[in-house]
C-alpha cells in the first residue's frame, strides 16, 4: 500500500541526494519509520493506510507507542497540526531508536558520547574488583568488543574513537589505582 502510494504520487520519500532513490519507509521487526512531506494531504494518506491495514489484519496500530518528528524547516504550528491530525505526540532531536538518536548531524560526538558512556558504565563497575583474569575476559569479550559493533555497522566511527575505546578495555584488563 505504502509503494503504491509513492507511485501514485500521493506519498514522497526522502532522498539523501538528486541521484538516490527516495525511501519512503523502512519496517524493522514490529516497527516502521515513514518518511514524508509535512503536508497535510500525505498525513491522511498515512492514516488511510494505517486503518486500511487494521482492517485486512486485525492488528491495531498503538497510537501511544507512535510518535512523530519533523526537519527543521517545518513551521511549528504545521507540526502541531499534523501531530494532531495523525493522532500521535511530537518528539524533539533527542528521540532515540535502537539505542541511537534518531537525528545525527555532522559531528559524530552524540553518537560517540553515547557509546563512550555506555562502555564506562559497564567496565568501571565497582564489582570489577572481585572477577578474576578469565571473567574480566569474558566480560571484554563478551560486552566490550560487542558493543561499538552495532554503531560501527551504521556509522563510520572515527580511528581516534576506535583508539579511545581500546584505551577505556585497556585500563579495565591492565586495573587503574591512584598513585
């Protein structure tokens, strides 16, 4: 339904550049993301779409659990009407899916931060001291070199980072007293 409406020109897509096909929307699991224009028109498109696929599947839609997000250069009282219209709440840049936020701009320190800080959380835990060689292994193993593996996989992480992490595994493996 969601293709046919593109075709048919009641939906556009986002495009990353003149060259590149528009996306119009990605599903993950239980999940979808729509991507388009602030307008009206394309807002009861969705809506449409939405309560035509309740119907065919008996499945409803948690309006709760659904939120929208606009670029930047939509006016704020547009976002409050369509946010209205599509019957969910509004979230800022600071959203996050799968663990990363949904809006990265050209500095790569949110996305960074983020893993920098889970990684510290889980290595300078106090209970550190009481695992021995092989569970501080497994632990390096086992979290520490899986968590940047997801970010890495959607984002080009820069070598200083790369360099940084390896420090924080270092410093947990090696111990780290004052004095």
């Amino acid at each position: 339904m969601l293709s046919r409406s593109v075709a048919n020109g009641a939906l556009h897509g986002i495009q990353i550049s003149q060259s590149a096909p528009a996306v119009s929307h990605l599903l993950f699991a239980d999940d979808s993301i729509f991507f388009v224009r602030a307008k009206v028109e394309e807002a009861d498109e969705i809506n449409h779409i939405l309560r035509r696929y309740e119907a065919a599947s008996s499945q409803m839609v948690s309006l709760d659990k659904t939120t929208v997000s606009f670029s930047k250069g939509v006016p704020r009282a547009n976002r409050h009407t369509l946010a209205s219209r599509l019957g969910v709440t509004e979230v800022e840049e600071q959203a996050r899916y799968l663990g990363l936020p949904t809006v990265i701009r050209r500095s790569k320190k949110a996305i960074t931060g983020i893993l920098r800080d889970k990684l510290s959380k889980r290595v300078n835990d106090r209970r550190r001291k009481i695992l021995s060689k092989a569970g501080m292994e497994v632990l390096i193993k086992a979290v520490a070199n899986s968590l940047p593996t997801y970010v890495m996989s959607v984002f080009k992480i820069p070598a200083n980072f790369c360099n940084e992490l390896r420090s924080l595994i270092s410093q947990f493996w090696w111990g780290h007293e004052e004095g």
